[in-house]
C-alpha cells in the first residue's frame, strides 16, 4: 500500500456520488496531499452500489459499514448517508481510529453534534482527525472573501445579508417525500440550506454567533404522498437574524420555494472600509468594492487565488463539483500534518445550536434568543 | 387663468428641486391631465426662495405658507418640508379647499398621520384629493411589476425580499447632522428608507400587513457635532419581517451604512407561478421568470409599458426623477376626476403604523406584534 | 430681454421634442450658463406647432423658418429637421449672425458639411458660436470614460469594440418608410447610428480616423408601402474598421435587425494599463478594470462625476434626455465665452468623410481606403 | 481487458492533463458510452511523464509515440501535442487502425489538414472514427443554442457578433516566446482563438463560411527574448468578417491584448425571431430573448439540458474541464456505433481554410475573398 491512504466512502447517492468525485480526482491536481486509494464504496443495496463502485472508480463496494471501518486497508471513512445515521457511524469510525469526514450537518440533534464534537476532540489528541463536509468554505471565491475579510479590506463588518433560494418546491403539485417529514429530515428549509448559510458566514467572519431571532414558514401545508394527502411537518422558508460575537448584524434568509432561483446562494458583507458580493450561481465570480467605490467583479481563476492555481490557466472556471476536491485536499493536509481542520466538528455543532435557537426563537414569536458556546468558541 | 391650476410648492430643498422639476415637465409629456401654473414657490429665506423660483421655473417666490394657501390662485399645494411641518400645513391647506400632496412620509407620527387620513377623507366629500408622496409607485418598472402581479403572472405571491441599502454613513467619521438625532429626525434608516419599502410591498402585492417583528441597530453611536462629540439617537440600519393579510411573508432590510450602495432599492417577489427582481439603481429594468424559468430582464421602455409611451421611443431611458412628473400626472387626473387617489393619506398612515410596530418590536426582542387597521385597507 | 437669449427650435417632432426638454430644463440646473427664453418652435403645421408650442413650454409657434432666424430677439437657432434641410438653414442662420445648434448628422452629404465647417470657422471669427448635437459626448458616463481616457488610466489604447444596435427593423413584415429610401433618408442604420460611434470613437481617444474598410448589407431587401411592394434602397446593417491616428484599432457594427437591443450602444476600449466598457441601455453605469484586474461598475452619479453634481444626490439616476440639457449648457457656455466648442461643424464633417469612405469601401470590396483630412485634425 | 477500450494521451502539458482529466471522469457520468482504460500517457521527458501518469491516474508512462500506437492494448490515440505535429501522428494512428482525437487546430497549413481529412475519409471506411477537439462545441450553453437555432427558435439568422478576447500579452513587457515566432506557433490570436470562433459559427449555424474579409495587427512588434530584443512575428489581434452560405454575416474580434479579459469568448447571435448571447466566462449560462422581447439568462443546469442531466441537481454549475468530458463521451459513443462524428477532420480543414483566407485578406487590404470547399459541406 506504500503510504497511500484507503478511503471508504459510506453512501453512494447524491453526495456518495459528489465525494467519489473528489477522491477519483484529488491527486491530480495537489500532489501535495497524501496519496489515496478508493478502497470501498459502501451502500445498502448490493447490485446498485457495485455498480456505482464500479462506475466511479472504487476497487470494491460492500454493504455492511460496520465491518468496513475496521479494515486495516481503511484509513479514512467518508460518511454521506442521511443525518440521523452521521452519529452512529462516525463515533464507531473514530473508536476504531479512523479518520473521518461527515457530510453536513454534522447530526441532526444538538445533543447528537455534542457527542461527535466530544469524540472529535478527543481522537485529534490520539491523531485522528475529523472534518465535516461544508464544501462551500472550498469554494475559491469564498476562500478568497475569507482572505479579504481577513486581510482587513473591508474594515470592520457590520452587516451580512444573505439568503440560500431553491425553487424546487414552488409547485404546490409536488409529491409528498420523505424530506417532508420532521421524523426523518429532521427539518426542511432551514436545516438544508441555512446550515450552509450559518457556517459561512461565521467562516466568513471568522466570527460565532451570539444571539437569534428566528421565523419558519410552510406555504404548502399538504402534498400528495403514495396513501393520499399527507401534512407536510417540516419549513419551506425560514428567516433568522444573526447577532454576531463581533457585533456584526446577519440577516438570513433560506427558501424552497423561490421561484426562479436554482441554487442561489446571496452573500452581502458590508463593512466600514469595503463591501463583498456573491451568488453561487455564478461561483467563479467575488465582487468587491474597488478604487471608484463601485463593485469590481473579481474572477476567480488567477494563480493567486486559493486553490485555483492547481487547476488552469486564468479565465478557465470551475465548476460546483470541485469544491469537494478543495474539500478532500484540505482534509488530507491535515490528516498529513496530524493537525485540526476547519470545519471541525466544533464547528458543526455551533452551527447545530444556532439552528436550534432560530426554530426554538421561531416558536416564541420570534423572540430574540442568547447563545452561549459551553465549548468555547468553535475550533 | 383659464381653466389651468395654480401650484404652489412649500420647500425648495432637494424635494422642492424635485418636485418643481415634475411641475416644469408634466404638461409636456401627459396633455390628457389639467394644465397647471408653476404659481409661488414658498421658503423662508426670501433671497434663496426668490433666487430658486427663478431657476426653477415659478412666477413667483414667497416666504410665509399660511398666507399662500389662502390665496385664490393657488389650487394645489405640495408640502415639501421636514415631516414634523407636514400636519399643520395640511391640515390648513386641506381646511382652505386646497388639494394637497406631501412628501413621504406623510407626518412623523402615528397620531398626526391618523389626524391628516381622516381630515382628506372629509376633504374627499367636498371634491378635494390629496395623496402622499411615494413617488417609487411611478417608476415604470414597479408600476409593470404592479401589473404582472395583478394580472396573476406570478400566481400566488409568497415571500418578498426587499433591501433599501444607501452608504453615506459608512464612513464613521461622517459629521452628526440634525438627521441622526431622534427629537428632529424622528427616525434613521427606518423612517426614511423604510417608509418606502413599507409602500412598495403593499403597493405591489396590493396587500395590507398584519405583523411585524423588527429590529434596530445604531453601528455608530457617536459622531462630531459642531459643540464636539455627540449622541446618535436614531438607528443606522432596520429590520423587519412582515405577515402580510394574503399570506405573503416579507424580509425587509434597510441600511445607511451598505458601504457600495448608493440607491440599493432591490425587491424580489416569488411567487408560486413567477417572479419578479429589481433594483432602483437600473431603474429602467424589470426582471421577470420567462418561459425557460430564468430571469429576463425587460427594459421598460416600451410604448405599451406604464406611462413611458409619453416619453421617447424604445430603449431610451428614464431617469429618477420623472417619477415625480408621472407622480404629477396622477395627481392631476384625480383633481380633474375628483376621485381618490393611491398613495392616500390612508396608505400613509398604514406605512406610519407599520414603522410605529416595527419600532416596537425592534424595544422588545423582536417579538411579533398584530397590526390592526382600523380604518380597514387603506384606500 | 435682460440679458437672456432668445433661442428658436426648427422642428417639433422628435428631435425637437427632445432638444425643447433640454431648453426648458437647462437653467434649472445649470445657473452658471447663460439664461435662455423658449421664444419660438416652427414647423410646417400650423395647429400642431401650436400645440407643440404651448406643450414644450415655447412663447409662441411660427411656420417660417426664415423669417424666424431674422428676428432680433432670436440669438439662437436651433435645427431639429432631417438632414437633408440642414445646410441651407444653418447657412441662413449663421449669415445672420445666430449661434447655431445642428442635430446630428451634420449634413447628408460631404459637400454640405465642408460649405457648413468652412462657414462655421468663417463665423467663430466673427463671435458666432456653432454645434453638431452628438449628444452621447454628453452622457456622464461617456463623459467620465473621456477624462479617464486623457488621464492615462487605461495606458495607451490598443483596441476599441463598439456597436450600435437596434431591432425595429427586425420584422421583416415592418412597411417601407421614407427611411429605407436612398433619395429620402441618405442612408440606412451606417448614417443614423453609425455617425454616432464614429464620432464616440474619435471623442473618446481624442484622435482622428486614418483608414476604414467597410461593409454594408439589406437583409430585408423589399419591403409592403403604399403603393405596393418597394425595394428598400438603404442598409440594414453596417460593419467597419477603422485605423486612428494614434495607432488604435476600432471595429463597429451597427444594426436595426438585432433582435432584443433597443438603444445597444455598446462600447469598449482595450489600453495598455486598463479597460472601459459601456452599454446606453444603461447609462448611468461605466466599468473600468479595477485593482484586482476585473471590471469595476462605476454608477456614475457622485458630485465629483461630469454633469451629474448639477442633478440629485448619488445613487439617484438620470434619463437618456437630460444629455440634450448638458448639450444645451455646453452650448450657452460656449456662446458666454465666445469659444469654440467640440463637437464642432469641423467634427461633423470628419464624421461625414468617414461614412462615405465606409460606404466607399463597401462598394469596392470592403478594401482599405486612407482618409485624408486636409482641415487637419478637427477642431 | 474485456471490451474496454485502451486510451493513449500524447502529451502531458496543459492539453494533456485536461483530456486526462476527461478520460478520468467520463466513465463515471456517462456509463452508456463505451469503457475505457487509461492506458498510457506519452510524452518526452521520462520522469516528468512518469510523474504525471501516476497524478493523472493512467496505467503507464512511454517516451516514444510510434510504438505506442502500434501496441495491442491501445485502441484510442489522443493527440494533445502541438499542432505542427499533429499530421504525423494522427496518419500512422490511423494507419494502424487506431481511433484518432486531434486537439485543435486539426494542422498548421491547409495542406496537412487536407491530407488529414482525406485519411479520416478513407480510415471511416474501415470502422476507425475521427474527431477533432473543438471541446466548446460541448460546453451545455452552446450545445443547448444549436438545438435552439437548429429548431428555428431564432427564425432566420441574419447577423452573428463574436469575439474571443484574452489579455495575457496587454503587458507589452512581457517576453519573448515560441508562441509569438511564425515558424513555431504558425500564427497567433487568429489561430489560437479564431479557429475556436470560426468553428462555434459553423457548429451553431449549422453553415459554412462562403466569404472573408481580414485584418491582422500586432500591437506590440519586438519583445525582450533569452538572447536579446526579438521581433514578434504573429498577430496580437485579428477581425474578420464572415458571409455564410445562408447569407447570414458574422464578425469576429479576437485579442490577446484585451485588458480585463480572461477568456472571453462572447457570442451574439441575431434572428429574424429571436436572439442568443453567450460569454465563456460564465460558462454556464445561455441569454435568449424571452417573451416580453428581453433576455432571458437561463441557467443551463437542468435535466433536460444537453449534457448536464448526468451530472447534479439544477443550479449545480459545471467548469470548463469538463467540456472535454463531453467531448470524449461523443467520441466513444461514435466509435461504438462506428459513425462520423463532429467536428470531423472535415470539419477542422474548413476552418484552416477560412483562416488561411483571413491571412489572405488581411494582406490584401481587407479585400473580401471567396471561399470554395471542393469536399462540399464539411461531414
């Protein structure tokens, strides 16, 4: 195995998919990261998930995870099923020394994300590390926000606004689905897409949230499922706003409904001394305020700019599916360094609370609601 | 005289400069309303209101309002003054037989703002029309938006996200001026920007709010006045979510310190059907789903499009300030009607109460608060 | 009269709606110009000059232009007819000592517009003051985009990109007009929008056209009048390349069939250390490379900003018709100090002679023709 | 080896490593397409292609192109060299019965394209298909505008506006390479992105150019090389005028010394009924006139768009590599149905034809030259 690292992949659909697609691709382009090998692809159903491990490069498939994370040819456990699984399987991952990477969110309980985030912190002091899987810290644009942000070009932040708008609910005819329902999605608008939402902008800021207001709506109250109408339990729309530990003001905005809007993710960060834009619908493109005080619309693609130096040349963009490959490279570079990564799951859990807070805020009328950060602020 | 109408404008400032340049204008572009006399411009530094009513185009100047309203020359008299001046001048013109515009917002309470809605409607009896200053209801694009909401092009509307973003108090070594002191300005971002997103979401959604959460916030409590450093006491930024009686929930975010923004009016509205997206500072355009569900922007510059058919031939644009000569215009038909007229003083006094709640709620941790509109929907 | 000039507009259709706006409107933001009366607009029909009298704001109408120009309280004079009218009243005016304002294209004919510059630069010695209206020069933007060009910001300029497109002719269904008749209009969409780019170009970088190829194409060569079908005897559509002086290359296409662009003018400029690029469908907006090499949206409404600190505060955006009302302060400024003022008849003519060597190179090929300009640059 | 098909990659540079990629990658988006092997990677350096065939995941590393085709294992010859070599190679691959993909440009001289396109004739016969890399013939937007234009979306094509504009020589400092000497590169601007522009108006018009008029123009003549200040002896920019065998006209500007612009390859296209516009930057959108007679910015991420249904959720934007993902897709599809396949060999010698009368007609003062294609429409 020559000091190549085995990655197992747990899930194959949607993400399973997106994840191969780092792995298949990580080495290509940052040679600096640790080798890897895809060991096992891991699925429920044994003819469809052989398939897919065929398809997307894996030397094998397997169904059963549990005896795959003990396998001595398994360093790394990549974990893409359904939130209420995460936290079963990363802590046996981790007990069985392994490192891990979940899929966002971390869990779909506070008190789940509190168990991981123990047993992250804990396994980092044997050099095992844990990350969960916010890709959109590993977009370039985003990253280099970050850096702006960072660098001081904005001055001091005052006010974020952001919204994460789908659209793919619009249609009060769509089918009841399992994602519909709080028992097994746990929540609809809110837990999808403004889990995105709060981790950004706490990276973004490199800041932690101090206080909530929230508010969640559902416009279509009943769909059509295979036995006749069902209620329809979780948000199609939520709202929070964000105070900052900074003092920085957020207002958020998350939606399914959004006619028009395919995967538009609205960032606005306002400070004294400079402003920043972006929509991932255009995710090779950052807006900043340049020389004349309007927006510079930045592309991307320069060799100076985070990560894109791997790829081609400037002008030549990529595309939503290379966050991942940001995501795998960042996460061996840290496994290689023995080190804690960004987002942990320190991480995850913060904005798990946060979550928390807007749907408890939510249910009070909206009352503004205090944070606190038992475990300090996220690292 | 002939058969036109005598105008007399309270107010030279900025809005007096607006307003005077619509009355210099709207018989050129809509022959079909009254004709009218650019009568007395009335201010009270004789030398600066002679020296304006000449550039601006007024046959004479004039230094004390109450004797001006009285006079049987005047028929209209527009209120062009600080808001806190707005009441008694109306009521007095109103009580002389005058038909009466004022400038948003209508006054600077809710008190006043219900004294001068019930005062127009008994004028109204007698044949005299007043309205309120909202002059964003006569830019074309948002008149169209108007139409393609009534027309149902957009279904059932659902969630409107509205921002009012401006950045001249970013830097915060900006100057205290009278504007940032409560007992004068009566309000910061809230009342002056607020007040016209609060029309807008009404005015196209043809739709009245039922509640409210809001929040303030001041990011620079302290500034240098001329006597040294001084308090700010009105806020620098609002928020607030409106229930509308529809259904329709509205995200409204209002700033003075969106560093980059210098008129940011931006509007989205989805609707179950369609969509709708526009900015003030490309006021010319309208965005609406087309039949592929992106967004096509539509230059409203079409003979077929709200009151632009008066103007030039396609694709040559308007600027901001014709919004006040078709505000005149609309004015003007309704004197000649002798029907009421939208934005009434009853929509100004709905805005009033929408601000007064948000405010409210901004004092109580954002809690939710129910309107009720006594007067029923504002007519 | 006190002082103030008496000016007289021929023509009250289009044009002399447009130029009628500007004078109205001129000394209203504009009091360091010299003051101006609306004292009279000819036309041909009586009752309709009348009424377009009174509507644009003139103290009286007249049918006569000859008479009109001779009149002692007339001090300028104003043409708004076709092209083809121009010289003969222009001469007329000129030789009775009036300041003389000539709508765009100078002339249809390049002998006209010599007998028209030679009698222009006759006049200036004499204290006559004279101007082709090419009113885009006057569009804060272009404006901006100029001063930023002279400064060096954008290095030396390499490259220019512009075209001019329109779509009312699109419809192949559309009826023959006197427009797309060669005896009637001169020329198709290479005289109408094409003599305004020409002259973009040379006002932009300050520079002179040395060499051009040409081409020209009807794409709808026949089309229903009156009296049956009509061949239309103009161009559709125009393309050209056009060697500077300085060395700078500019391509130009201009086009009434390009589906979707009302008033396209688009332009962009490739220098050495910088960009500008520009649409007139908005044009309040100028982008400039910024500091991170990427395209800066400039909305041109700042105090510092040519023209604009005469108008509203930032952010509020103007109209396509106030160009016509910086024209006519350029002009009154012009006539005040008794100096030339650019565009002068000298610029129309270098306009003209680079039409017709375009259209010369259309007829021959598209092979590169040399212009000579033996009044030396314009000026 | 079970029916899977052996591919072997000549060249390792940029060329190289993005049709790894897309070896890499295209089993696992587009399983109805044949299997593939990466096989081996060639090159000349033996250790750096070592290196870059374990990054780039094929099998194995070989120094010497001619035995390679030779080899058994290998059934696919990928030939990412540059162009004066292609000739060579591409006959004796298939000359051994080897299927050939050629990066464009198909050859440096119309002469080796002929020779090229009549062994891929003859070769087809034989069951050996051909392609050359035309990749944005596969970006989703392009291919989803030629089933817009093909299904007369846009009615009658009249006018196409193209450019392909970068700026990476703006910098008149910047050195000396083989890329800017004649007798290595064979031309500039015009080969480099020209050849790019001339083939989409091809592909997307579904035409053939008739008629060209040229111009070529080196902004900066001489550069600091290894030994000393060198002329530059290719074209910085180029124009060209297109007539099409519809009668449709294109114009097409490409630059290197187009400050601020990274790789923009913008595309207008007018019709009798509509119009599309394109910008490379923003790969993953489509502009087409919509119903209120704007455009429509269709985000070309849905199912039923070309391509992208085998990739992610609508709103999940694609990057530039893996156009080449696409084309080797197409490739293998047409090798399994032993069918010609666009852009042919056919298809790359048209374009080194109009080029060649691009060069043609720039030395000849632009006249306008008539093209003839004796093998008839390109196949």
């Amino acid at each position: 195995m020559t000091g190549s690292l085995g990655v197992a992949v747990i899930g194959y659909a949607f993400m399973g998919k997106a994840h191969s697609h780092a792995w298949r691709n990580v080495g290509a382009f940052f040679p600096e990261a640790p080798r890897i090998r895809q060991q096992v692809l891991v699925g429920r159903d044994p003819g469809q998930v052989k398939t897919a491990a065929r398809d997307y490069g894996w030397a094998e498939s397997a169904t059963d995870w549990s005896t795959v994370i003990e396998r001595d040819d398994v360093d790394i456990v990549d974990i893409c099923v359904p939130g209420h699984l995460h936290a079963e399987i990363a802590l046996a991952a981790l007990a069985a020394g392994k490192h891990v990477l979940v899929e966002k969110p971390l869990a779909n309980t506070v008190a789940d994300a509190e168990t991981l985030a123990a047993a992250a912190a804990a396994a980092l002091g044997r050099g095992v590390v844990s990350m969960v899987g916010f890709n959109y810290r590993r977009v370039p644009a985003l990253a280099l926000a970050s850096r702006f942000v960072a660098e001081g070009r904005l001055g001091e932040v005052r006010e974020v606004r952001a919204a994460y708008l789908q659209d793919w609910l619009a249609d009060a005819g769509a089918p009841m689905t399992w994602r519909l329902r709080q028992d097994t999605a746990g929540s609809g608008a809110l837990g999808d897409l403004g889990s995105h939402v709060v981790d950004l902008v706490r990276f973004l800021l490199d800041d932690e949230v101090a206080t909530v207001s929230g508010d969640l709506h559902t416009f279509t109250t009943e769909r059509d499922g295979p036995d006749g109408v069902e209620q329809v339990t979780v948000d199609d729309a939520a709202w929070a706003w964000l105070g900052m530990a900074s003092g920085a003001r957020a207002s958020v905005e998350v939606s399914r409904v959004a006619t028009g809007r395919k995967n538009g993710l609205h960032l606005e960060i306002y400070g004294s001394d400079g402003a920043l834009t972006f929509d991932l619908e255009r995710l090779n493109e950052l807006n900043v305020i340049g020389r004349e005080g309007g927006f510079e619309r930045v592309l991307v693609t320069e060799p100076t700019h985070p990560y894109v130096g791997a790829w081609w040349p400037p002008g030549h963009t990529l595309g939503w599916d290379h966050t991942f490959t940001h995501q795998a490279r960042e996460f061996l570079c840290a496994i290689a360094a023995g080190e804690n990564v960004r987002p942990s799951f320190a991480d995850g859990l913060s904005v798990q609370r946060t979550l928390a807070a807007i749907e408890a805020s939510a249910h009070d009328s909206s009352r503004r609601l205090h944070l606190d950060h038992p475990l300090g602020a996220a690292s």
